[in-house]
C-alpha cells in the first residue's frame, strides 16, 4: 500500500497537482487504523489512494486537507471516535490523532525572451521558490541553468500553457508581445506582465481588444511589468518585477512598512 501511495504521489508531483498526505500519528484506545496508516488526498478532497479509517473520520481528514491547501500549511487533527456529535461518531471507542501535510507544487514562471532582464528573472525566481520555464527562440539552456525546460522551437508561443497559480512575464523585445499575451490570456495565470513602454503596451493592448479580448481580460495585463523602484539596470528592472511577483504570491501591499500602521 505505501509503495502504491509513493509511486502516485510521484505522478502527482511531476504533473505538478496538488495533494495532500494524511498520517496516523496516534491511536489510544480501539481504532480501525493503525498508526502510520497513511493517506493520499487529491485537491477536491477525495482519498485517492491509502486508508486512515472509514467514515467520519475519512471525511473529517479529508475537509483538514482542503483547508491545509487553502493555507499551505500542515496541520495535526484530533478525532474522537466516540463523540457522536463533535467527533467522528465511530463505535470504535478510541481517539485517533492524524497529521495533514500538504504538497503543493511551486509556481511555474514561464519567460518570454531573452537578455539580462530576462536571465536576471529567472536568478531571482529561482532562489525565491519558482520554478522557471524560458520560451524563445535565442534562449539557451547555458544562459538558463536553473529552468526547467528552455524553449526555442516555438516562434508563436504556443507551448505557454501556465496552470492556475503560475505567473508570466513577457519580455519578447516586440517581436512575440502580441503571441504570448494571447497564449498568456487565455490561461488561469495569477500573474501577467509585459516588459515595455506604456506606449508600446498600450498598442499592443488596443490589437488585442479589437481581436474581442474583454478590458477585464486585458486589466489582468501588468504593463509596465514591475514596482515602481525606479530601477534603470536590467538587474534592477528585473528585481523590481520578481518585487511584484512576491507581492502578488504573498498577498503583500507594496507599501513601505514604515508608512504602514501596525
């Protein structure tokens, strides 16, 4: 059985889904489970390999797992088996303590381009806890160590498939603004951003507009990509996207925290 859960969590981690394991930690008194009985608990809720214990107590973990994806945090539960209101209701006459980890896979940034901005993103995603994916056709695996995959046999972007969560930046130098943006758009990304001048962004947006993209649709447009750091190196242009980045994964302000009432 944990071989079975292993080699699930496994395919689960390299399609990037979320899950969660449950593990039986304690037992005192009669339970059905025993400890270090495990779980494995897809994004809905639903155990889809393992056993920690029939019934309530099934549901009573399972409702602990989607609440640990909404935080990213693990929790341990305490289930009274013989609590037939505020327990699991079981007719087992013990109590069973289960320990809920969730495994979430990390934000994917994909990156449209090349160049300093682009190389200096991907240093500083990479050591903040994203994954990197580079599309473009003059990006190479050398200037890219830390990506996952490097792209460039894509000159329309069709392979920009961000997942719900991941974040795009889209520094194409002109060339793939308009491509990628309509890739971009038609994803459930949590971030989109266009490295350009407000000019520049402001045209490519009107094309896109008149191609039916709603301005709510085109509001999710970050353009200017970045805080207003006032950065002119491409090192600081590009700490001041990763900034926002953080501030859109985090829930963050931008505000400084001396001007912020405690």
């Amino acid at each position: 059985m944990t071989l079975d859960i292993l080699e699930l969590q496994l395919s689960l981690q390299k399609n990037r889904r979320p899950h969660a394991v449950a593990t039986v930690v304690e037992i005192i008194g009669s339970s059905s489970a025993k400890p270090a009985a495990k779980a494995l608990i897809d994004q809905t809720g639903k155990v889809v390999a393992g056993w920690i214990g029939g019934g309530c107590a099934q549901s009573m973990v399972s409702r602990a797992a989607i609440e640990c994806f909404a935080t990213g945090e693990p929790k341990v539960i305490d289930i009274d088996l013989t609590d037939e209101i505020f327990g699991a209701g079981m007719p087992c006459g013990g109590h069973m303590r289960v320990y809920v980890e969730p495994v979430l896979p990390k934000p994917m940034l994909w990156l449209m381009g090349h160049g300093r901005i682009v190389e200096s993103l991907a240093e500083f995603a990479f050591r903040l806890g994203f994954d990197i994916s580079v599309d473009d056709p003059q990006a190479c695996m050398e200037s890219f160590p830390m990506a996952c995959q490097v792209i460039n046999d894509d000159q329309r972007y069709r392979q920009l498939r961000p997942q719900a969560g991941d974040f795009v930046v889209i520094a194409t130098h002109h060339k793939g603004d308009y491509e990628a943006l309509t890739q971009a758009l038609q994803s459930d990304a949590v971030y989109i951003a266009l490295v350009s001048s407000r000019k520049r962004a402001q045209l490519v947006l009107n094309r896109l507009a008149q191609e039916g993209f709603s301005q709510d649709s085109l509001a999710r447009v970050r353009a200017p990509a970045g805080l207003g750091l006032g950065g002119k190196l491409p090192e600081e242009i590009a700490l001041s996207i990763v900034s926002e980045m953080i501030m859109i994964r985090r829930g963050g302000h931008g505000q400084p925290l001396s001007a912020v009432t405690p």
